[in-house]
C-alpha cells in the first residue's frame, strides 16, 4: 500500500493521547455524601469489572474511528508504481508499401492505426511515433491521434537496427518515466533481412505482426525496349506474380492520358509473363502501364519516358579519314573535322568524343585543354601516326597518369583477340566468336599502361586497342595507325561497332525510368551556362538539386527522400530541357515475411504480442491504482457506529 500525501500519517502520533488518559485515568471524580457505607461497597464490587470493559472498547473505537479518518486523508491506493510515475510509450509503425496488403480489416496500416486510435484513451501517457519518413516526440494521445490518421504509405524502409536504435533514443531517460516500446509491422524479410542487435536496450520491447489475408501479389517488375525501327518502337513489360498462377490481368499502355492499348497479361501457370506493345516511335511520350490487382497498389502503375536523342558532337583533328565520315552520320551525330593548324581549340569544350586521328605530335596545349575536356566527362580516342613523336605522346600519357609508349615495332600481327565484357564490345555481339576473319597490322607501339583495360588484342598479347580510366571518362588508345598502309582494321566489321561505340558510350544512355533510390544520379545532356542551373518540377512542386554543369551535360544527384514516383520536367530558365520517370522500388512487391519466433528465440527483451488491445490492456494495467481512502472512511463511520451502540446500550 502507498500514500498520496503520507506526511497526513503522522497525525497518528496523536492517538497515544487517549491512551495515557486511559492508562493514568486521569478523570476528575466528584464528591457525593452517601449515609450507608455498606450499600456503596456491594455496587463498587458489581460494577468495577464492567466498567473497565466497556471504557476499553470506546477506547478502542474511538481510536480507531480516529486512524481510519487519518488514513483516508492520506490518500491510499494500491499501484505497480508510485504515483509520481510518468509514462512514455514509443511506437514504431511500418508504413512501407507493403502495408497496403488487405488483413482482416481492411488495409494493415489503416487498420492497425484505426486500433490504435481507439485505445489511446490515457491521459497519464505521453507518445512518440516513429514512421519509416517521420517521427514525433513526447506528444498527447490527441496529437497522436491526428498524426495517425493522416500518416500515409512511404517509399523509404528502416531495417530492424535502425529502429531498435530509434526506439531507444525516444525513450525518455528521467528516472520517473516508465518507457514502454512497441514496433507494428508486417516484418516483409526484404527489410528486416539484418539481425537484430537489442543488448542496447534497457527496457522491453513489444513486437507485433500484422498478416495479409493474401500472400499472393501481381506486379510490374520493369520495362525494356526490345526492337527499335524507324516508325516502331517494341515495347516489353516484365510482369511477376509472388505464386505460380494461370490468371488473366488487364494491363493498358498511356501516353500521358492518352490510351495507346490495351491487353491481357496470361501467367500460364508461371510467376512472370512478358507482353509486347508496338507503339509509334514518336519524339516524345510520357509513358503509363497500369494492371488491376486488388492486393497491393504501388506496384500496379509504371512511369517511363521515351525521347529523342540528342545529336552528339564528334570532333576529328588531323588526318582527314573518310571512314568516320561513313560512321559518325547527320541523323545522330554533329561530326566535323579540323586539320590540327587549324583547329579552334575554344570549340573542344563542346564535343562529346575528340579523336586525334594520326598526329604526329600533341602540342602542350592541347594536352591540357583534353585534360580538362577528359575531366568534365569528355571521350578521346587516340590512333597513333606512323612517325609519332613518343616524347610528345609520353607527355600527353604522362598528363594523364596513363604510363608511357615504349618503342615502335615492325611486325605483322593478327587483331585475333576481343574481350567482350569490355562495356565498349557487350552489345556487338548475340555470342563470343572465334572464327571471324581477322583483321592485321604490320605496325604498332608497345606500351607500358596505368589503369587500363584491353579491348583488342593481337595474337602476341599486345594491346591493339586498350581503354584507359581516367577521371569522369575514357582514354582510347590504339597501338597502331589505321591507314590502309599499315592496318586493314578500317575494312574490318569491327570498324563500325567500336567507333559507334566510342560515340554512345561516352554519354550514359538516356534511361527509361529510374528507380528511387536515396541518391539518384542523373546525366542529362544540354548546354546551360555556368551560372544558371537545372531545376525539378513535379505537380507543382520546384526543388534544385545538387548539380555538377560541364560544358556539354549536366550531372544531377537528386535526394531520393521526398520523391514520389511520376514524371519530373527537368527546367533551365522555365524552359523544360528533359522530363524523366520516377518508380518506387519494387522490393516490397515480394511478400515474403519473417518468423517472429526464430527471428527473437534468444532476445530475451523481445516479448511478442498477438494483438494491440493486449499491449494496451497490459500497459493502462500497470498505470492502474485502486484507491483506498473510501473504504478507510466507511470504516471510520462505522466504528463511530459501534461507539454509539456502546455508549447506549453498555450499561455498567
């Protein structure tokens, strides 16, 4: 038992006051004259005994008509704790896309949110609220309330860890709060994969598992473009079911709001399906693919862009080829050529791919500006002359910390060897090949090379072609000159893959979509100037990202927090330079769950819940107090009852 105010208690002290006078009778006795002696003697014999009897039991009434009165303003109760005890609950709630599963009661975390609502009655308990994109510290039930209400599904995802560590940073740590902690959550395996680490936290923490009724889910995993013609453009959708299924979905194709078609989805007792869409090969389209299933809705819509791309600037210094006239083509590419005497080194910052097409020397000059040009993402190619200078090509390597040419040999080799893992060879060909005729050389240099990978090689091991890393982009460096004097490579087939190549990947091809990611980077290629900069527009909501502007591109680093997915204009100046698409992570389409048993069986602060009403009916329980101050009152009354009675009907 416990006291409100139990300094009251003292006043019990006072009860020996009764006792003394019993004890010491200190009562005043009147005189009365009384003739016959013997008579007073024979009643002072018969009432003696009684008396005393009966002054003890008012004694004892009264005192303890007088304690219970003492007690009851005392105030007490009975309680787990103290009654300065202040209570703090932290909830985690899971509020991924996964929640958007149907349970019993409609959508988990609607569900779960509305149970909460209707148990957060206390007014004694304050709250945090931890979100996978919010967190609310030390607020009322009614601020709880509202915060659940409006709490809305989140791309974002925290591993077990991170709330474990959240969890324990909300706890409030002054000695009189009692933390209690719960974590809600379906415990999807994609974001709980992680052990978890509880040995830093002191007090226990609740876990409860929220289940679909369906495990089942139907989601449109990714889109490529499977063939590309001059009007036509084949569309493929990779659609997946978390089961083996023979079912038929709808799916539609959009540009923007316009309906391009419509088709059905047949899984053929299998868990993936790809369907075809011919659509126009239009400059641009703001594409949408949306399918109908019931289960979960994030996943069942697909943003993706398609636009024409830029043309790429290709300069040639040197040697005038003809050949690169026949690969770098009007349609795709601005292609020019300049004799090295008259070249405007003031364009070089607008190219995307320089070649120095048999330069018997590289002026210091011009080193430098292909250093700076290599820096902000620039592609050169380098095909030697036949009397390079190696002092002037060495100082060139040497710039760019590439290692140097050794010496020139006379030799005639077979180019015998491709790698195709090369990112330069993988989409040249549908298999490795070994039995293509192969192109020679009867001259090349020998080099000694830093960070550099083959691409071509002769059958001596030599490099014929070798790719050097160097800051933002690529050095290509061939071994020998490519005129038809000394190398039939110029008539060979793989002419016009690699220069094409050179070409495409010196910029990252323009993507489809993008998946969000924390921190999403983006290439965009325009001219802005340097002081100007590119802006995101979304339904009305403008942010400027973190940008790194070259000459010729624009690398974005866009913070995925915030982004929903959908179209985004990238803008310079309000003018719209590129819009791109956005989709969620498609991680949370694969409904698989952890076991909560296994997962905690040797956490002992882990205590699993099966249903909220349990956590909250044991959490008021513990906040509980039975008063006792009433019944200490209704004794009090009732043993001044027993005095009167006493003092009635105890006759002496």
């Amino acid at each position: 038992m416990q006291f409100k105010h139990p300094e009251i208690l003292y006043a019990l002290l006072l009860l020996i006051i009764p006792i003394l006078v019993h004890l010491f009778q200190l009562q005043r006795f009147k005189k009365v004259p009384f003739t016959n002696v013997q008579f007073l003697k024979k009643i002072v014999q018969q009432t003696r005994k009684s008396s005393r009897v009966k002054k003890l039991l008012i004694l004892l009434t009264r005192m303890a008509t007088f304690a219970c009165l003492i007690i009851a303003f005392s105030q007490p109760y009975f309680s787990n704790n103290s009654l300065q005890q202040n209570y703090h609950t932290t909830i985690y709630l899971d509020n991924s896309f996964s929640m958007q599963a149907k349970g019993e009661n409609g959508e988990l975390l609607k569900s779960i949110a509305q149970q909460i609502i209707e148990n957060t009655n206390s007014k004694n308990t304050t709250f945090s609220l931890i979100t996978n994109s919010k967190e609310f510290k030390n607020i009322d039930s009614k601020t709880l309330k509202n915060e659940l209400i409006t709490c809305d599904y989140s791309p974002n995802k925290l591993d077990l860890n991170t709330v474990l560590l959240k969890l324990n940073s909300t706890n409030l740590k002054s000695t009189n709060t009692l933390n209690k902690n719960i974590i809600i959550s379906d415990f999807q395996i994609i974001n709980f994969k992680n052990k978890p680490e509880v040995t830093n936290v002191n007090t226990a923490i609740n876990v409860l598992k929220l289940h679909p009724k369906k495990n089942t889910n139907i989601f449109i995993d990714s889109i490529y473009i499977a063939e590309e013609k001059a009007n036509e453009i084949t569309l493929s959708i990779v659609v997946k079911s978390t089961e083996k299924n023979s079912l038929t979905i709808p799916i539609s194709l959009q540009d923007n709001t316009k309906l391009l078609g419509k088709s059905i989805i047949k899984f053929n007792n299998s868990n993936t399906s790809i369907i075809d869409f011919s659509i126009p090969n239009i400059t641009n389209m703001n594409g949408i693919i949306t399918l109908t299933d019931a289960n979960l809705t994030f996943d069942n819509t697909f943003y993706f862009t398609l636009s024409k791309p830029e043309k790429m600037n290709v300069l040639a210094i040197g040697e005038n080829a003809q050949f690169l006239n026949k690969i770098y083509t009007e349609d795709e590419f601005n292609f020019t050529s300049n004799q090295l005497q008259n070249l405007n080194y003031d364009a070089l910052k607008n190219q995307h791919l320089i070649i120095l097409n048999e330069l018997e020397n590289i002026p210091n000059e011009l080193t430098k500006i292909l250093f700076d040009f290599s820096k902000n993402g620039g592609t050169i190619v380098i095909i030697p002359s036949v009397n390079s200078a190696l002092n002037s090509y060495n100082n060139f390597l040497k710039i760019f910390n590439a290692g140097t040419i050794l010496n020139k040999t006379a030799e005639e080799h077979k180019i015998t060897s491709i790698v195709f893992e090369h990112p330069l060879m993988t989409q040249v060909f549908e298999n490795n090949v070994t039995n293509f005729q192969y192109p020679t050389t009867n001259l090349y240099y020998k080099f000694q090379l830093k960070n550099a990978a083959s691409v071509l090689k002769l059958d001596s091991n030599e490099a014929f072609l070798t790719a050097i890393k160097n800051n933002n982009n690529a050095v290509y460096l061939f071994s020998s000159p490519l005129k038809k004097e000394v190398s039939n490579f110029i008539q060979s087939p793989l002419i016009v893959p690699v220069f094409y190549n050179f070409a495409k990947n010196s910029l990252k091809n323009a993507r489809l979509y993008y998946t969000i990611q924390p921190e999403n980077t983006i290439e965009i290629i325009t001219n802005i100037a340097k002081d100007n900069v590119l802006k995101v527009l979304n339904n009305n909501n403008e942010f400027i990202p973190l940008q790194e502007i070259t000459p010729n591109k624009v690398l974005l680093k866009i913070d995925g927090t915030d982004l929903k997915s959908g179209f985004y204009n990238l803008t310079s100046n309000d003018k719209i330079i590129k819009t791109i698409a956005f989709n969620y992570n498609r991680e949370e389409s694969e409904l698989n769950y952890l076991n909560l048993a296994s997962l905690f069986k040797n956490s002992e602060n882990i205590v699993i819940n099966t249903a909220i009403d349990n956590f909250f009916t044991e959490m008021y329980n513990e906040q509980k107090i039975n008063w006792l101050f009433k019944w200490f009152l209704a004794f009090s009354v009732l043993f001044l009852l027993i005095e009167m009675l006493l003092l009635k009907y105890f006759k002496i």
